[in-house]
C-alpha cells in the first residue's frame, strides 16, 4: 500500500519518526530520528539531528547543522540559528549510561530565537520572544523578550516581537509601559519578563 506523505522528505534525509506535522521539510542529509514530535510547517535544515524523546511546535525553523537531543521541547514559532548547540546531560560520561528520566530538560519558548553557534546548558528554559545572540552559552533560564549575549550570557536589552530592540535603560515612569520605538508595542516589566500591554489587560 502506498502511503502520501503530507510532509516534504528530501531523498537523502532519513525520517523514522511517524509524528511530523503536515507542511514540513526535511532536507538533505536530516535525520528525524523514531520517537521525536515534529510539529506543522517546520523547516529542518541539512545535517540537522532531531532525537527522540524530543519535541518541536509548529512553524520552526532548525538550519543546519543543529542537533536536538532528548528532553529538548522548541515551541511554536521559533528559530535555531545555525550549529547552535543544545545537551541534556551535566555530566556526561561515556562509560556512565543515564535513563531519560535523569537527563536534564530544556524549555525553548514559543517566538524565541537562538543565534548561530549558541550552546544552551541544559536544565533551561528560554523565555517567550527572548533573543540568544551568535555565541553565547546560556547557563540560567532568559526571560520572556530578553536579549542575551556573550559566555556566560547576560542581558543587554529586551526583543520586541518585531525583533527589534527595547533598550534596558529606556526612560519610563515608574508604572508606565516600556515601548517599541520600531512598531509601537507596549509591554509591563514583570519577574518574568516583559508581558504585552494588550495580554496583561485581557487578563
């Protein structure tokens, strides 16, 4: 019997998986390994490794050379920049074999974006909307609409959903809302992060 595929599968990626979303990609050279949920419309560059036991959301975008190991779950909406680096072990020995449930989880946020060669340490979670700069190696967890940068990261801005910048020391009354000078977005500074104006009321 043949099976129509509703997902695109390059001739020379391997896709094992039978949980990958509608719309989907995989180019050459992938690897989606049994076990991983790959969501709708995601775009999986070449080389990239997808193991399983780990999870992406709709609309992601992994470019290649990105490797997504187990207990690594990546919301919707977000982008892995190029060779940027996940793990999920602490400390890892190769003669020391560990059950899933010791390996360490990390969080990628819906609309956040990790810049090339970025490595996350595991046991994270990337805020809503955050922003890892190219290179930096992420030791806590970012806020939401954080921009972090550089070893070990640290903030140096907040992102606005239209990926422009909101300066940490942008004037405002006590009180008062942070704004996109780009876009017009209005956010509430919160332990978390920034949440949007619009959001916050709703709630």
């Amino acid at each position: 019997m043949n099976v129509t595929k509703e997902f695109f599968q390059h001739p020379l990626a391997l896709v094992d998986s039978e949980e990958v979303g509608v719309g989907t990609r995989v180019w050459a050279w992938a690897h989606v390994l049994e076990g991983a949920i790959v969501g709708a419309h995601c775009n999986i560059g070449e080389h990239s490794y997808i193991e399983g036991d780990s999870r992406l959301g709709d609309n992601v975008t992994v470019k290649n050379g990105v490797s997504v190991w187990a207990g690594v779950t990546v919301e919707d909406n977000c982008f892995l920049g190029p060779n940027c680096a996940f793990t999920n072990d602490l400390n890892p020995r190769a003669y020391i074999k560990k059950d899933p449930e010791r390996l360490l989880a990390t969080i990628v946020k819906a609309g956040a974006s990790i810049g090339a060669n970025a490595t996350i340490i595991c046991g994270n979670t990337i805020g809503r909307y955050a922003f890892v700069g190219a290179g930096a190696t992420v030791t806590v967890d970012v806020a939401d609409h954080a921009l972090v940068v550089g070893t070990p990261a640290r903030q140096i801005a907040w992102m606005c959903t239209c990926a422009q910048k909101i300066p940490l020391s942008q004037k405002h009354t006590v009180g008062e809302p942070l704004r996109c000078d780009h876009c017009g977005c209005e956010y509430t500074e919160t332990k978390s992060g920034l949440v949007p104006v619009a959001v916050q009321a709703q709630n």
